[in-house]
C-alpha cells in the first residue's frame, strides 16, 4: 500500500522521487496549505542522503513518523483516501 502511495507522489517527477513540488500537490489535495519553507522541512526530516528529494526508503521513514505523531491514524486515513482518490 505504502508503494502505492509512493507512485501516486511521483508519477509527475521526472526522477521517481518526492521534491517540494510534488509533495505540496498532494498536501493541497488533503486540505493543508503548507508553505514552500514548510514543505523544505518535511523533507530535510528524513532526506538522509542529501539529495533534496524523498526516494521510497526515505518515504517509509516518513510515513512512520506521520503514524507515530497521529495515534489516532489519522494520517493513515487521509493516505488510503488520497490513494483511492488517484486510483480511479
């Protein structure tokens, strides 16, 4: 489910990984409003190989830190109703 996810962030990136754009895209399409400074950061958190990107393993580290922050899996929630939005 989470590779599903993931190609869903990417299927506009020309290098099969998450960058600001693409990310901010996803999150307006969930209701948020993140600023570009905002979006930087949420990548910087788990980019840890520098590239300013997020590639699928950094996207896995990112979703687990949305589950732990949200007990009540919210997040979790809003990523199967983005993906059934997309998958149609």
């Amino acid at each position: 489910e989470f590779k599903a996810a993931f190609d869903i962030f990417v299927q506009d990136a020309e290098d099969g990984c998450i960058s600001t754009k693409e990310l901010g895209k996803v999150m307006r399409m969930l209701g948020q409003n993140p600023t570009p400074e905002e979006l930087q950061e949420m990548i910087d958190e788990v980019d840890e190989d520098g590239s300013g990107t997020v590639d699928f393993d950094e996207f896995l580290v990112m979703m687990v830190r949305c589950m732990k922050d949200d007990s009540k899996g919210k997040s979790e929630e809003e990523l199967s109703d983005l993906f059934r939005m997309f998958d149609k």
